[in-house]
C-alpha cells in the first residue's frame, strides 16, 4: 500500500513567461519501500516574441535505489517568412546505488524550409549529437546524424516525398572501439483518390556501401477524418531497423497505424484560450 502526495502549480512572472513547479513524494505503508521516493520538477515558458518560443524543463527523483537528474530546454524561432529554426537539449543522468551511472545526452538543431505563399516544395533539416554511457551493457556509445526530408508537390493531388540521412557511430566496450557508418535513402510518392481516401507507397534503402543493403517497400491507405485529422493504415512488405535514422519506424517491416494531427494558426489560437502548455 502507498500513497502519493504532491503539488503542482503555474504561475506568471511577468506577462508570456511562467514558471510551473511541481513536488511529489512516493511513500509506502506496507510491504517493500525501495520504492519510496522524492521528485520535483521546474519549467520555465517564455513566449514573450511572436516570432520565437523558449522552454526549459529540470527535473530530479531521488528514490532509496537511484537517483535521477534530468534537464530539457528548447529554443524555436522564424528567421524570414519562409525560414525557421529549432535547437534543443536533453540531458538525464541516472545514479544507481549498485551500478554505473547511466547517461543520456541529445543535442539537436533543425531547420524547416516552407515558403508561405507557394509551400510547393519545403525541406526540413536536422543535425543531431548523442552521447549514451552505460546504457544496455554498452560502455559508452557516440552517433553524429544528418538527415533532411523533401517535400514535392506533383500535382495538387499528389506529393512525392524524398529522405536522405546518415550517420556515424562509434560503440566502446572497453578497451575496444568499434566505428560504423550508414546511411538511409527513402522515397514516398503519396496521392489522393477522392476527397477523404489516399494511397501511398513507400520505399527505402539502408547501407553502408561496404557490405550487404538493406530494403524496405510497402503500401498505406490513408482516410481523412475532418479537416487536419487524418488517419492512415499500412504494410511494409520488407524492411529494416535502425534507432537512430529511422527512430519512427517507418521503414520496419510490418502494418504501421498512424494518425496525422495538422497543427496551423487557428489551432495555436485554441489551445492558448484553454490554457494548454507543451513540455
């Protein structure tokens, strides 16, 4: 039996900035108390400029097996009219009694291309840096990625999609390090069959271009449900996996369910009349 006590509140320091603490205690009353435990959390939002977004998030959990340090803080801006930019970082470090510290470190700076008035082609870019130690048996583990996704519209029905990324790794178990690279190539080519039906196909390539590919390729339907909600159904009849240039699985073999939420203008205007924060 336990309960769990806590707080949690947002308050205004000056106009567009708030902060928003939080406390909670874990505690049990009968049986195994290993799981007893104090955590406490602060955000910070800051939306003072139209045109930029900022948020910090820190957050600790100090329990009777480990202890937990985590720090996440965004930074979004428009630059012109058809050109934005994103950097973000997220920082965890896990203290366990009986084990090594365990790390995680992602640092990620991303850049969107959509023009305003035409939006024909856009592009979006992303470079990431990450840093794992001690995480599933590995010593330590090191990814540089960039990847870049491109948009086409054909025809005012269809949209041909294109994605290009790679990386490199480097994976430590002491004393040894091992080096790879790979990148993924993929295509989409997606088209509407009337007003709430679409078909899309789906196809990719993974390599090294030292060693074996390999291939994904399937189909999806995809049914439009009101305007900027759409869900979508399909099958890769072949495919491969990777965390880090695939971290969707789009090119995994198997079905794949997914549902599309088109965030605009008027939706932004929603969810600040009912109070909504993202973390």
């Amino acid at each position: 039996m336990e309960s769990v006590t806590g707080l949690r509140n947002s308050f205004d320091m000056v106009p567009n900035v708030s902060i928003s603490p939080q406390i909670e205690y874990i505690h049990t009353y009968r049986g195994d108390d290993t799981e007893d435990a104090f955590s406490c959390s602060l955000g910070i939002n800051d939306k003072r400029n139209k045109n930029q977004r900022t948020s910090i998030r820190m957050d600790t959990r100090l329990s009777r097996q480990s202890d937990y340090y985590g720090f996440q803080g965004t930074h979004a801006a428009r630059f012109a009219e058809s050109w934005s930019g994103l950097i973000r970082e997220d920082f965890a470090l896990e203290d366990p009694d009986t084990a090594e510290n365990r790390i995680q470190h992602i640092l990620s700076i991303g850049g969107a291309f959509r023009p305003r008035r035409t939006n024909r082609y856009h592009l979006l870019g992303l470079f990431q840096w990450k840093e794992e130690r001690h995480q599933n048996d590995i010593d330590k583990r090191q990814v540089f990625l960039v990847s870049s996704h491109h948009n086409y519209q054909l025809t005012a029905d269809t949209i041909f999609s294109g994605h290009l990324a790679s990386k490199w790794q480097t994976m430590t178990y002491t004393p040894d390090d091992y080096r790879s690279t790979l990148h993924l190539m993929g295509v989409k080519w997606s088209t509407q069959l009337n007003y709430r039906w679409g078909l899309n196909i789906r196809s990719g390539l993974l390599t090294s271009f030292h060693s074996s590919d390999r291939y994904s390729f399937g189909l999806g339907l995809h049914y439009l449900v009101k305007k900027n909600i759409r869900i979508g159904l399909g099958y890769q009849l072949t495919g491969f996996r990777d965390q880090d240039l695939d971290a969707q699985r789009y090119y995994g073999q198997g079905m794949r369910i997914g549902l599309q939420w088109k965030f605009d203008e008027a939706l932004f205007r929603v969810l600040d009349v009912i109070g909504f924060e993202g973390e």
